[in-house]
C-alpha cells in the first residue's frame, strides 16, 4: 500500500465513530510506516477523550472484535469514568454499573488484558460513588460476582479485588475524599479477607485462583490494613511457599504485608512472625546448596523485610531476644550465601541496608541498654566483616575473564556497597577491626610458601582501603605495621594492584603526618605509572599524596617529575588521567624552591608549548582540534594546583623580625610562563575563533591561573582584556563572557587595571546589545553569562555604568527581554541581575533614570513569570526582584501594580480581581521579610497555574 493512500485512510479528526476507531487502531498496530503510526496515535488519545467514546467504547466490546480493538474499548471507558466523572448525570450510575457487571463477566473466561482493564473501569466507578452513594460497594462487588455459581466468576472477582486499592493509588481524588474512600474500602476488608481464605486453603482451588488471592492480598495491605487481622492469610501465605508455582506470589503477599510501616503497632503479631520465619531455614540452607537462587532469593526477602523494618520493635522486646538474634543470623547467612556476586547469587546484595538499620537502632538506646546490645551484638558485625570481605573476594582469573562487562560493573558496583557496609560498620567497632585485618594480613604475607590465592590479600588491603578512605586512621597503631607489609605483597594481578594503590592513596594523609614512611610506598606508586591497567588507581593515589604531602617531597621530587614526564611522552595516559597527573606535578612544583620552580616547570611544558606551534600552523580540522583542546587541558590543570603564594606565606612567617624576604619571591613563575606563550595562544585563538570548545579550552587556562595566581595575575590583565576584546567582537562567545566577568571580580577595583577592564566592558555590552537587536533566542547561553556580567560589574564596580560608553537603558532593556526566556538559568542569571541592579536606583544616576522610565516594563516581565510564562521553581528569583523593587522604589511599585493587575486576564486568567488586590497589597506590605515574600509570590503563582491546594503544591 503507498504511503499516500495510507495516508488517506487516516480517520477524520472530528468523526470519532466505531468504524474510524478501528481504521485508527489497524493503523497503529499494522502500518509500517512509523509516521503514520504516530498520527493515528495522537488521533486516538484525542478519541478516548472525546464525548463519542461513551458511544464507540461499548461497540468496540462487541465479542466478534479482536482482543486489541476490545482493550481499546475498555481503556477508553476507564479514561472517562476515571478523568471525566463530573460529565456522567448521576441517574446513569446504575445502569453504567450493570453494564460493566455485564461484560466483566463476559471476558472472565476471555482476554485477560481486556478483563483487567474493565475490572479497573469497575473499581474508579467504585472510588467514585464511595462511600456515600455506593456506601458498602466491596461487599456488593462479592455478592454479585458470587451469585453466578460457574467457575468462571473467580477469576472476575478476585481481579476487580485486586485493581481496587490499585486504582485509590493512582486516581485523581482530591486528598480529603481520598482518605475518606480509603477508610471505606480498609473497612470492608472483613469481606474480602475470609474469602481470600477460603481460595487459599481449598485443595481443589485451581493454582491461577490461589496466584490470584495472594496478588490480592498484596494490593490490600497497602490500605494499612491491621497486621493482626491478616495473620491467617500470612499463615496461609508462608503454606504456599512450598508450592514452587506459588513461591514468587506467596513472597510478594509476605513482603508486602510485613514491610507496612503502620505494622509496627502490632508487636504481638510480629513476634509470631518470627518463629515463621526461621521455619524456613531448612528450604534455605537447601536451595542455597543446590544453587537455586530463586528460592534462596525470595525467603531472603522475607527474613530481611521482617528484620529490617522492625529491628527497633524486635529489639525493644528483650524477652525475646534470642529469637531476634536467631533472625539476625539468618540473614547473615543470607549476606554470606555461597556464589560470587551476581553471577551465581543475587541474595546477598538485599541484606546490606538492613546492617546499617540494626547498627543504627543499637546505637539509639540509652547508655545500658545499648552496652548490653553491644556485647550480643559486636561479636556478630565482627563476623559480618569477615563474611563481606569473603564476598568481595575476586572469583579466579578464568571465571572473571569468562564473565560479561555488564557482571563485571554489577560486581564493582557490589564491592562499592561493600566498602559503604565496612566504613559504616566502623563507627561501631574501632580499631579492633583494623588490628584483625593486619594480623590476617600479617599471616598471609610471612607465610613461607605463600600458598594463599592473591584473591585474600586483595580483599583484606580493599578492607583497609574502604574505612581509610572515609575515617581518621591517625590513631590506629597498625598503620606502620600496614605501611611495612604493602612493599611485601608480590603483586601478580592487575586487580591486586589497583587495591594496593588505592589503599596507599586511602592513606595519604596518615603519610603527610609520618613522612618517614613515603620511602617505602612511593616507588610502588611510580613503577605503577608505566602501567596503563593501573592507570586510574595510580595517577589519582599520586595525586592525593602530592596534594597532601608535598612539603615532604623535596628528596623525591625528581624522580616524580622524571617518571611523570616519561609516561606523559609514552602517552600512556588517557587524556583525563594526563590532567590529573598534571595536577598532581601542580602541587609538587608548589613545594620546591622558587628558583627550581621555573626549571621544572620549563622542562614540564616545552612538548605541549612545541606541539600547540606545530597545530597552530596546521589547517583546522577534527583531529587537531582535539590535540589542541588536549594541551590547553594539560596546561590548565598545571595552573590549577601550582601555588607559591602558599609559600610565600610560610616564607614569610619563618622570617626572623626585620629580616627581608628573598627578591625572587615577588616573581611567579606561572606569570612569566604565561607571558611567553601569549602570542602563541592569541594564534591559536585566531585559526580557531569558531570553534567555542577551543575558546573555552583557552579561557580555562586564564581562569583557573587567575583563580590561584589572585594578585600575581595582575601583570596578564591588560594584555588580557585587550585580547578578550578583539576576540568576543569577532565572535562572541560565553566563556569569554565568564572570563571577563572573574576579571572584574579580581581587579576592576585597582586602579592600574581598571582603564583596560572598562574598556573591554564596554566592548562586549555593545556587541552583546547587537546580537539582542538582531534576536537573542539562538544563544541562551552568551544572555546567561552576559547578565552575570553585567551583575558582576554592579557587585564590584558600579562606576562602570557611569561610562558614555555604556547605553544603560539598553542594558535594561536586554534584561527585560531575557526574562521572558525559557531556560531557567537564563532567567536566574537576570533576576540576580535585576537584584544587583535597583539598589543603585539612588547612587547612580543613568539607573535611576532608566528604572523610573522602564522599570513598569520590568515589573510587567516579572508578573508573566509568575504568572505562568516561567517554571514554577522560579518564584524565588521572582520574589527577590520584586522584594528588591519594593524596597528601591516602592512609589513606582504601587502605581505600576495597580495598573497591571486590573489589566483583564492578566497575568493569568485563573486568578480574580480580588485575589490580585490581595497579591498586591501583600508584596507592598512586606519591605523587611524576604522569605515572607517569596512565599507570598509562590502562593500567588500557584494560584495562577491552577495548583492551588494540589499535591504538586505540597511540594513546594
């Protein structure tokens, strides 16, 4: 069939009949073409909704229809019933309802998708008329789906049963009707109970009714149905649990029951609970040896719902505690369950949070009672740390090499978790736990023979590494000990070396307070370097002990730099890894002697100074590009970290009274660096203008200099400013923006600098003027960083807006424009702007001038916002700059308010005359309440979009 034709066959989008219906339908379900499908997609959705789906739903039903077409049918009398109840007259709620009794009846035996979709239908009728017109509908629901003695009735009910409570979850109720029809329904759960029961405990109730009443069972409790009162059921529940097609189904109904929060209340019942519980230890400890990790899964869900969500009730009974500390080693057995993680078990991961949530409640007691749990209890996460470091065991190097990239990341991901339970876990137990992790390590590494697999060692080093990353080792006595067994390990496997790394970096503050020990871990560090497998582990551990050590590596700098700049040139680095080893370099080169700083600094850059001439010659295309935004990186991540100022300080104050400081301190060596590659930058800049990835690379070298150089930038800010200029009026760009606006922060207040800072303000608030002229919407990103710009100058240097140079008005009126952008960190930017601005109203002349005349198209901008032209998290920004308004002109305010608000529709149409008088005598009101402010606007824009009193609302 041509796509014209097909096209021809689309229904008309104002004749929603039966045979339109299903020419739609065929088309979305059998038509190829992707865009017709979606056409008859939306045609639909319109068809659903409209007033003809009352007629077209009850013939598309007809029993000769296929199953597709009669879902349809029912889908659409579900959306009326649910979303459009209001329009059905109250005198056909019978008749609606025998209907639907009618033909639930009829497909009780049939499609089961079409019959849930119509028992769904059924229950939002029922929500609806509960509990003053239809006042005991579930009990009406049994007695007439119960009259009809055939088999076929069952399935009907038990499915309208379960979509009840269902269908309360999701409905549009208001919250005091629903609570209301909540109560109703947990009301009559006396009459769905006991036939839930009765479906359960006959023998011949057919396997499907049973998977059924245990769904059902499910969708109750979440009504907050009493625990005591489903306590048979819960009987009945853990019976099926032997009946292999029911154990998926009776785990759920348990899981679901057990883990109400409202269950707590019931302590009686919960302690039955255990002993249930602990019955299924044996089907436990069986499928867990037979490897059927179903079966172990689902009853580890249920002793971990039981003892997790009600560890504090369980506890606080201290008459049955043995049976508590029964249930907890049941799910230690679950947390140490045979199988490497997740490919011959899935269990274990569940018990995690629930070691977290005992630790916790213990902790919570008083000073006795907590000491008594203490001593049941210590010995037991004492086990718990030798069970997970067991599980976070490597398997052996074939079965790892055999499984997916996707079971690999689920391990790392597990062993992340791990590490979480371990550092936790801590808090409660000391040191004690690092004293028997170094003796097990201990005796494995001083064995003679070293027969144990690398897979125990690595474990017991991820220990360490999991509570030295996160706690303070200072104190511990094992960490010397610790220090002198790492250079012991015979390292044989890169998983095994990424550990040791790790943890060597874990420990770098420990080692910045005992430098004496650098000696003996540091060449591990760098021979790690030439390892591209450890590439990660080894740059970032160099790092943290160049950043926490570097006063301490005077007598290992050279072998740092030599090592560093050998793997720089073998390129054995990706390029983030190159960044942070530049970092790394940052912080050592800090340290050293001023007069060796530049050296090394030389020695270090030269290749990335050489290779930006050679790219810089070269014709633009891909693959310079990403060499060239790779050494700006390499260079901008040096920058980063490369602080003498620090130095300065520590010269400084060890400077016996009176003594001068040395002469070359005054010189940055980064400064002199800087200087001579300027004209090299500027040339790259020039073959690259187009590009915004290589500007922002070239800005960030500038930015993050003059974020660690601060007043040593200074010499750089003219040249600077020039360039910024020529380069923003050729091609304007943010990041130019951004770097102009940390300029004026640093300097537009020393008088040296501000002549070149004034004038490049000036030549960008023109140029961006010019792209607001010609229409700003393609470059949402030039209007954000050109209004904190512009912010920045009010912040820092008002005078800027004293120039002849600066068109105030227009600035303003730019403003006012880019409040009315989508994004929201567009108009964020502006607001703040806005805010910085009207408090010059008085010292400044142009602004006052400007806000007398334009301020009306200001508040005007603002009301749209409000009003619902902006997103609704925005109402704070609103609420400043109107708070802002009203404290700088409060006058101007009130006459501009009464104007616009008797505007009609305006700013909204959901909002009345009053309730604008209201919002306007509120703002004019409140001069010294910010916050009260903001609420009042955030009312005030709820009201406008109609939300009032909603759950959206109650968020807010």
């Amino acid at each position: 069939m041509e796509t014209t034709d097909r096209t021809a066959e689309t229904p008309d989008p104002l004749d929603f009949s039966v045979e339109n219906v299903e020419k739609a339908l065929h088309q979305l379900y059998y038509d190829p073409d992707i865009d017709n499908k979606n056409v008859a997609q939306k045609w639909l959705m319109k068809a659903q909704v409209s007033p003809q789906a009352w007629q077209f739903c009850w013939a598309l039903l007809s029993s000769e229809k296929v199953p597709e077409i009669q879902h349809f049918g029912a889908s659409a009398l579900h959306t009326k019933i649910s979303c459009y109840w209001a329009d059905i007259p109250a005198e056909q709620y019978e008749s609606l309802k025998t209907q639907l009794y009618c033909h639930i009846a009829r497909f009780a035996s049939g499609s089961k998708m079409v019959l849930t979709r119509l028992c769904v239908a059924l229950a939002s009728l029922a929500l609806n008329l509960m509990p003053e017109t239809w006042p005991a509908a579930v009990s009406a629901v049994v007695r007439a789906f119960q009259q009809d003695a055939g088999e076929t009735a069952g399935p009907a009910l038990l499915e309208i049963l379960t979509v009840l409570p269902e269908e309360l979850q999701t409905s549009r109720l208001p919250q005091a009707r629903r609570v209301r029809v909540r109560e109703a329904l947990t009301g009559e759960w006396a009459t769905v109970c006991p036939l839930l029961r009765r479906v359960l405990q006959q023998d011949d109730s057919p396997c499907q009714a049973k998977a059924r009443a245990l769904k059902c069972l499910s969708s109750w409790v979440t009504l907050a149905v009493p625990l005591s009162e489903t306590q048979g059921l819960l009987e009945d529940s853990f019976a099926m649990l032997a009946d292999p097609e029911l154990f998926d189904a009776a785990v759920e109904a348990i899981v679901n029951t057990i883990s109400q929060p409202d269950s707590q209340r019931y302590v009686s019942s919960l302690l039955k609970l255990v002993p249930q519980v602990l019955q299924l230890q044996g089907q436990l400890r069986e499928a867990a040896e037979s490897g059927d990790m179903e079966t172990s899964h689902g009853i580890c869900r249920i002793a971990v719902a039981l003892a997790e969500n009600h560890s504090r009730v369980l506890l606080d009974q201290v008459d049955n505690w043995q049976g508590f500390l029964a249930l907890v080693n049941m799910v230690m057995f679950c947390t140490g369950i045979a199988g490497h993680y997740p490919v011959n078990e899935t269990t274990s991961s569940l018990t995690l949070t629930f070691w977290y949530t005992l630790q916790d409640d213990i902790m919570s007691f008083d000073a006795e009672r907590q000491a008594a749990y203490m001593q049941i209890y210590r010995p037991v996460y004492f086990q718990l740390v030798d069970v997970l470091l067991h599980k976070a065991q490597f398997p052996t190097d074939e079965e790892y090499a055999a499984w997916s990239p996707d079971e690999k990341e689920q391990f790392r991901i597990y062993r992340v978790d791990i590490s979480d339970t371990l550092m936790y876990v801590y808090e409660m137990l000391g040191t004690q736990v690092l004293s028997n992790l170094y003796d097990k390590l201990g005796r494995l590494l001083m064995e003679p023979e070293r027969t144990a697999p690398w897979q125990h060692t690595e474990a017991l080093l991820y220990g360490f590494q999991s509570i030295a990353e996160t706690t303070d080792v200072n104190y511990s006595d094992v960490i010397p000990g610790l220090i002198g067994l790492i250079p012991r390990i015979s390292i044989r496997n890169a998983q095994l070396a990424e550990t040791v790394m790790f943890t060597i970096g874990a420990l770098a503050e420990w080692l910045a307070d005992h430098p004496v020990m650098l000696g003996a871990v540091l060449p591990m560090v760098l021979q790690a370097l030439g390892n591209p497998e450890l590439s990660v582990s080894s740059v970032s551990t160099l790092k943290k002990i160049c950043r926490e050590c570097k006063q301490d590596l005077l007598p290992f700098a050279g072998d740092i730099i030599a090592v560093s700049q050998e793997v720089l040139i073998k390129q054995i680095h990706k390029s983030s890894q190159c960044m942070w080893l530049m970092q790394a370099l940052g912080f050592l080169l800090s340290a050293l002697p001023v007069e060796e700083i530049l050296e090394n600094l030389l020695s270090l850059i030269t290749p990335y100074i050489q290779q930006l001439e050679k790219l810089a010659e070269e014709v633009p295309n891909s693959s310079s590009k990403v060499a060239i935004i790779h050494n700006l990186g390499i260079l901008s991540s040096l920058f980063t970290t490369l602080d003498i100022n620090k130095q300065e300080e520590a010269t400084r104050e060890g400077s016996p009274p009176g003594e001068a400081v040395p002469a070359q301190l005054g010189v940055n060596p980064v400064v002199m660096v800087l200087q001579q590659v300027f004209t090299l930058i500027q040339t790259v800049l020039s073959k690259w203008l187009n590009d915004p990835q290589v500007v922002e690379a070239v800005c960030a070298i500038f930015e993050k200099c003059m974020k660690t150089l601060l007043n040593d930038f200074g010499p750089i800010v003219s040249q600077l400013s020039k360039m910024l200029g020529q380069v923003y009026g050729t091609v304007p760009q943010a990041s130019v923006l951004n770097l102009i606006s940390l300029m004026i922060h640093s300097f537009a207040n020393e008088e040296e600098h501000y002549p070149g800072i004034k004038a490049v303000f000036e030549l960008v608030t023109s140029v961006t003027h010019s792209i607001f002229q010609q229409g700003p919407r393609n470059h949402p990103d030039i209007v954000d960083s050109f209004m904190q710009l512009q912010a920045q100058a009010l912040r820092r240097k008002a005078d800027l807006f004293l120039s002849e140079n600066v068109d105030v008005k227009a600035v303003f009126r730019c403003g006012v424009m880019s409040l009315e952008f989508p994004e929201a960190p567009t108009v964020k930017s502006t607001c703040l702007f806005f805010v910085e601005l009207l408090p010059h109203c008085g010292d400044t002349p142009p602004i006052g001038q400007v806000v007398r005349e334009d301020g009306e198209l200001l508040l005007k901008a603002v009301l749209k916002g409000i009003g619902g032209r902006s997103p609704h998290g925005l109402m704070e920004q609103f609420g400043e700059v109107l708070f802002s308004l009203n404290k700088h002109c409060t006058a101007l305010l009130e006459v501009w308010l009464k104007v616009n608000l008797q505007l009609p529709d305006f700013p909204s149409p959901r909002v009345s005359a009053e309730q604008k008088k209201s919002f306007a005598e509120q703002i004019l009101r409140v001069q010294s309440n910010k916050w009260q402010l903001k609420e009042t606007v955030k009312e005030f824009g709820l009201l406008c979009r109609g939300l009032h009193g909603t759950e959206y609302a109650a968020e807010y």
